[in-house]
C-alpha cells in the first residue's frame, strides 16, 4: 500500500485531475494506485481511498504502480535462450544459451566463436566467483545466528524494509480465501465473506464427546443464543493474574466446521497490516497449517520445517530464535496424520525428527520457550494436550441468530434475502439446529437457490442431513449440466478416493493419489462441465498442486457414496461394508459421525431416488448390510441411554417409515429417562416412534428436561404408549391440556401415567378428572410433588371410589 505524503493535497470529487500517485476512476474520484505486483481488483469508495488490489496470479506481473484491472502476461523465451523466472513485479528475462550470443538486443542469439566463448567463460566465471564469495560473505553477516546476535545488538531488532516485507508476504498469504462454489484457483477477499464467530471460555477438561457431531449440534444451538459472556479475539492473550504476565500456550478449540481455520487466517491478516488485536505485541508472526505437514514424511530440524514453509524468507526466520515477542499460530493439531507426544518432544532446534515431534516441542515450551503459541484443535485431539499447563482455553461455539443473519446476508448479497432465507430455517429445526456452523450455512445457502423462491414460499427445507448434502450434490451436478455417465465416472471415483482418505485419515491428496483413482487431475481447472470447483479445492505446495475436499463433512459424504455406487461388471460395491461396519463398532470417538449418518441415511431407498438418474441405483446388499447392522444394535441391550439416543438419530436419518419400522422390530420398551433431551432428540425420538404400527408397553421420559413444546411434538406418540413416565419434567399445566385435548379425540390406551413433579397447579384439575373418565385402562396415575391445593388433591383422591381398581398418588 502507498502512503499518503502529509503534504498530499487531495483534489476533490469535482476536480479533473488527480496527483502523479493517484488516478480519476469513473465518478471523478480519485483513488491511490495500486503498487508494483498487483492489479486493481475493486475502485476505492472515497476520496484518496485505497482501492482493492490483489497480487498477481502465476504467470502474470505488473512491474509499475497503476491501476490496470489485470497483470501483463509474462513473456516466454526462444529454443536458443534460458530465462530468469517471471515474477509479480518482474517479467521474464532471457539471454542466450551458452554457445550462442548477439549483439544487439532486439537480435536474435547466433552461434559465437569458440575462442570467444572461452575467454568469456572465463571472465564470467572470475565474476560468478566474486558474486558468490560476495554473497556467502553478505549470508554470513546478515542471516548467521552468531554474527546476527552481534548485529541485533549494534543495529537493533529487523530493519523496517525486511519486518515490512515479512508482513506483507503474510498480508498476501492470507488475504484470499478459496470460497466454495468458485473454480480451483479462484479466490475472493477474505474481508467480504468473514463473520466472527461467538468464542467462550471453556474449562480446561480433556473429555472426549463419543457422539461429537450430534451432541454439539444440540449443545451450540441453545448456547450460541443464551451466552452471558462472550469474547472477541482481542481477548485470547488477556493475562488472567494480576502480575500480568503473557500467556505462553492458548488453545482454540472448535468442531469441524465452526471457523477454526478462517478464524486463524483473519488473525493472522489483521496483524500483518498492522491491527493491534491483543493486549501484547507480537513482533513476528509464525503460521503453520499443520495439516500441510502430513506431506513431510522425511527428519527434519525446526530451523529446516520454518525454511521449508517461508522460502526465501531465511532471515526473518533465524530471528525468530533471538526475539521474545515471536507468536507461533498452528492451525488444526487434530489434522496431523500421527498424535503428538509431549514424552519424546523435541528440545533440540538443530535435531532432525519428525514433524510430530517438532510440534510437540513447540506446544510443550520446549522449542521456542519464549514464544507465544495458538493453537486450534477439534475436541477429540484434547486429550493430546493433557499434560500441559494451558494458560488460556476458548471454545468456538460458532453463529447466533445474529451472525447467521450476517452470513446469509453476506451469501446472497441482500440483507432483506438474507432474513427471509433465516425465518425459513428457523421453522425447519432439524437443519437449523446445524447452522450454527458457518460450512452448513453455506451448504444450506447453496443448496437451497436454485429453488429460493419456492423454498420460502413453501418454508420447506431438506428434512434429514443426508437429503441437504444429496440436494448440495445434486445442484451441483445440474448447474453444470454435466452428461449423466461422466457424472457417475467422476463421483465414483472421487467417492473411492474420500473412503481410502478417511480409512487413512488423510484429507490432502497428491496428483499421485487422484492418478490412483483414476482422476483426471488435468480436468480439474477446465470449465467443461465438470462440477469439481463446488467440492474439491487446490492449494500449492512447494511447487506442487495439492488438493482437498473444501470440508471434511463433504469428504465424509462422498466416502458413504462409495458404499452404494456399484461396479457393473463385478455386480458388487467397490468398497466392502463390513470394514466400515465393524469401524463403526470399535471407534471410541466421534471423529467420523457424520460419515456414519451419512451411511445410514443412504441405505433408505427414499434417500437414493433423487441419484437414480445421475449415479444409477444404489447397490441393494449395500443398503441390506446396514440395515441389518442397525437391527442388530437395537436389539442389544441398551443401557448405555446416550447410544439409546445416537441410535435414534440413526433412524431418523433413515426417515423412511418402513424401513425403520423393520429395523426397531419387536421394541416394546424406550428407556431415556435422566438424560437430557434437547429439541433435535426430540425430533428425531418423535419421527422415529410414530412409524411405529403398534403401541409401546414402556416409554420413560421421567428427568428428561422436557417442556409444553416436547410434549406437542411427542403427542401421537405418548398417547400409544401403555406405561408412560412423565415425572421430573416442567411440563407445567400447558403440557397436560396439550395431552389431555388429544385424549378426549383419541381415548389413548395409559395403563400407568407418571407425572410426579411436573409443575403442576390446581388449572389442571379438570384435565385430569377428564382423562381420569376419559381413559377406562388407567389403573395407576401418579400426581405427587406437584402444587395442587389441599382441596384439589381430596377431589383427586376421590375419583378412585368412582373407578374401582383405579390407584392416584397425589402426596
């Protein structure tokens, strides 16, 4: 960015000539130029403004301040002629090969005289000789750490031109993010699409969440609306004691989803141009996608990991071993292929070990004592971490209300869309439950426009995750219009590839491995209707594409496709279930939950008829083998009530009546009483039971935390259900009214009601005594620890002399 000389004189609006660093755009005002190596991408709102500028894309540059809206394409050289590379402030320079010259040039290289050659070469080669000797010399004083100490001490810390080439290399890092739905290589400013998401202290526990998909959606969705103390960012450094001291290690912990990874870039782009964000500053800024480390399989030092991941930034990086005020930002420590170790972190800078290990060393203070770390994780990678003395622990708890609002906005670029778009959502719980993280508003976003009109028109929505994702897929596959078979070839194989990853925990993928599934790694920057852009991102990588799904929720949907997506010739899948089954069956945590929901929601037929046209039918044992897998776990004993509930979760995503109806088999009896139900439980234990064709002999919902509102959605069931506990729950007066209105239409079949401790006052007397006549099977009605009057409980009591065999518990 140029700055503006005090003595500047800015013309106004109305002037017709703007000063040399500046030029008029097209309302007359005039506008900074943008620097050498970038393009003006967007004009400046306002007078002496700084426009938009982007860095120019490979194979382009721009070696002047303007304002051109493109970068000039780099000249390339003749057979007879190398080159120096092009840059993005410098084109292409060619000079002839050896063995050739010219004179002049705008002449093209000759054959030259051998005699002339030699000597040449022996001139060059006394200057080349000079130049390296000149450049070892220059090496040693500025980048050696010895005679750099001495320097820092003579000179100071970083020359301004060297801190301010640093930041801007960081500023240009992280100033695009890969947005979904753009093609591979496309890029929009981070600036125009971030919302902050909500951030609250969390205690410093080490549990692991078995089902961390679902319960957090359950969790986040009432927590993001109901904080009493949220934090900004500026809050991550804040020292907790009184003596003020910085924190060392701060952890940012978040599910997939929730921003971790946007978070981390907006912070490190506000710091490298110059935003003050925390309570302290941080003189030099480190970040480290800890995913990207995965490829580096060979020993290494510290020292050669920081080389490897700032090239030709060797200066800035030997001063991050001299300076106190460094801040490390390691991005995804669930990410890496292999767990950390804090026993055997390296301590050593110059020892070559494993990237894990290097890690380890600089999470645990070993490494870098003096630094500052941010550290982002999924839950299910907090216990790596145990051992440690974490200073500061927040937990990204993704978007309220508010800043769903923002997002959709943001999405459809019209705020009044953007309300209509969240009303609608709100109304479909099972997905807003999901909203709170910012990669299913978009998924929600896209999938949802091709048909926005009649969406809000109808306010309906996809009803299960697996219909979402399929719609997701499906818009995809039709915006693009792509030929059915090339469509089918294509996912096939990506679904293949996402299966293998996950099975080897690896989200990052080589040309070498979309070579070995038969991905053509050459189609993916073309526009010839292929859908990839929506799905699949590139990154680059030491000079070399790598590529990823844009979420792993996305590379877990494809890995499920894999299951269904038949190989005609063989008749048969080309992934086997019973691996995925029995993975399912020995994981201890929720890191693949969705994939599992995913799963299970494609084995309905109902899910698979929308792909019949564009994947052809699914593989029918595919479907039978996890069916038969989900009726073998109901019928195991349930004692476990949070598997009770996840299983219900399962069925839910089947959500075809017939099919869950086969799978619950001979059930008689649902046990969830005290355990927390939160409304997304009870959503899916509603649908779930009502496909039911028979009544159940036991429902327990007794301590469950339900209210008026639960017992509406659960009302056709509860009035099946012979033996129905209600007690411990806040159901107030309204609850009951709710149960007893449906009653007098539908007699209900209670044989024994508990609703001791319900909140209940004498408005439900007349209720009662209705259903009481109403209901000729009640032989037990359990009416305790409620708030009638004395009076109202003897006229309760009463009803027994009227229904022999009756028993009421009012005290």
């Amino acid at each position: 960015m140029l700055p503006l000389q005090n003595s500047m004189i800015i013309p106004s609006a109305g002037d017709a000539k703007c000063p040399p660093t500046m030029y008029e755009e097209k309302s007359h005002v005039c506008c900074l130029l943008c620097p050498p190596g970038t393009f003006k991408f967007e004009d400046c709102k306002g007078n002496g403004g700084m426009p938009v500028c982007l860095s120019c894309m490979d194979e382009t540059f721009m070696e002047t301040s303007g304002n051109a809206t493109h970068c000039n394409p780099c000249s390339t050289c003749s057979e007879h002629e190398i080159s120096q590379p092009c840059q993005a402030k410098q084109n292409t320079k060619c000079h002839c090969k050896d063995g050739f010259y010219r004179s002049d040039p705008s002449q093209p290289c000759q054959p030259e005289n051998t005699q002339l050659k030699i000597m040449t070469s022996i001139i060059v080669g006394f200057i080349v000789l000079v130049f390296i000797v000149s450049l070892l010399l220059f090496y040693l004083r500025k980048c050696n750490p010895r005679i750099q100490e001495f320097n820092m001490e003579r000179r100071g810390f970083l020359t301004d031109g060297t801190f301010q080439q640093y930041n801007e290399f960081l500023a240009n890092k992280t100033q695009n993010i890969a947005l979904y739905g753009y093609k591979l290589g496309e890029y929009v400013l981070l600036q125009n699409i971030f919302v902050q998401p909500l951030l609250k202290n969390q205690r410093c526990t080490m549990e692991v969440n078995d089902y961390e998909f679902i319960s957090n959606a359950k969790k986040y969705s009432q927590v993001t609306n109901n904080l009493t103390e949220t934090f900004g960012r500026n809050k991550l450094f804040q020292p907790k004691t009184e003596n003020g001291k910085k924190p060392r290690l701060v952890v940012l912990v978040g599910v997939p989803g929730i921003g971790k990874t946007t978070l981390t870039q907006n912070i490190v782009h506000q710091l490298a141009t110059g935003v003050n964000l925390f309570y302290f500053e941080f003189k030099i800024i480190v970040y480290i996608t800890l995913r990207k480390l995965n490829n580096l399989t060979d020993p290494m030092s510290l020292r050669e990991l920081l080389r490897n991941e700032y090239r030709g930034l060797e200066c800035i990086i030997y001063s991050v071993f001299e300076s106190q005020k460094i801040l490390l930002i390691l991005d995804g420590l669930d990410e890496l292929n292999n767990p950390i170790d804090l026993e055997i972190a390296c301590s050593d800078p110059k020892k070559k070990t494993s990237v894990e290990n290097i890690i380890a060393g600089i999470v645990g203070g070993n490494l870098l004592p003096g630094a500052s770390v941010l550290l982002t994780t999924r839950p299910v990678a907090l216990n790596q971490l145990a051992a440690l003395r974490i200073d500061n622990i927040f937990e990204i708890v993704g978007f309220s209300n508010s800043e769903q609002n923002e997002y959709f906005s943001k999405f459809y670029k019209n705020d009044e869309l953007g309300c209509r778009v969240l009303r609608c959502l709100e109304n479909n719980e099972n997905i807003f439950q999901f909203c709170y993280l910012p990669v299913f508003c978009y998924i929600v976003g896209l999938a949802i426009q091709p048909r926005l009109e009649e969406t809000l028109a109808s306010g309906l929505v996809s009803s299960t995750l697996t219909e979402l994702f399929s719609t997701f897929l499906l818009f995809i596959i039709k915006s693009h219009n792509a030929e059915p078979s090339m469509s089918r070839e294509m996912i096939t194989c990506f679904a293949r590839m996402a299966l293998w990853g996950m099975q080897k925990n690896i989200q990052l993928f080589g040309e070498d491995d979309l070579k070995t599934f038969e991905i053509d790694y050459g189609s993916l920057h073309t526009n010839n209707g292929i859908f990839l852009g929506e799905i699949f991102k590139s990154e680059e990588r030491k000079g070399t594409k790598m590529y990823s799904f844009i979420h792993h929720t996305v590379q877990e949907f494809f890995a499920s496709l894999a299951l269904y997506l038949t190989v005609p010739e063989l008749n048969c899948t080309s992934n086997p279930v019973d691996e995925v089954i029995e993975s399912f069956e020995g994981r201890t945590h929720g890191r693949n939950d969705a994939f599992k929901l995913f799963c299970i929601g494609l084995a309905s037929r109902q899910s698979w008829e929308n792909f019949d046209s564009v994947l052809g039918f699914a593989s029918q044992h595919s479907q039978e083998q996890i069916t038969n897998w989900l009726r073998r776990s109901i019928e195991q004993p349930q004692s476990d009530k949070c598997k009770l509930l996840s299983f219900m979760h399962h069925l839910y995503e089947l959500h075809e009546p017939t099919a869950i109806c086969s799978v619950l088999g001979s059930t008689s009896t649902i046990d969830v009483s005290l355990t927390r139900l939160y409304p997304l439980d009870v959503t899916a234990i509603a649908h779930v039971l009502q496909s039911l064709t028979r009544p159940l002999d036991k429902f327990w919902l007794n301590g469950c935390e339900i209210g008026p509102e639960d017992v509406r959605k659960l009302l056709k069931v509860l009035l099946k259900c012979k033996q129905l506990r209600l007690g411990e729950n806040k159901i107030g007066d309204e609850g009951v009214k709710i149960l007893i209105e449906d009653v007098e239409n539908d007699a209900g079949i209670f044989e024994d009601l508990n609703l001791w401790d319900c909140n209940l006052t004498d408005d439900s007397g007349d209720s009662l005594i209705k259903l009481i006549n109403k209901n000729k099977t009640l032989k037990v009605i359990r009416l305790g620890c409620n708030n009638f009057s004395e009076g109202w409980k003897t006229k309760l009591e009463s009803q027994e002399a009227q229904r022999p065999g009756l028993h009421i518990t009012v005290w």
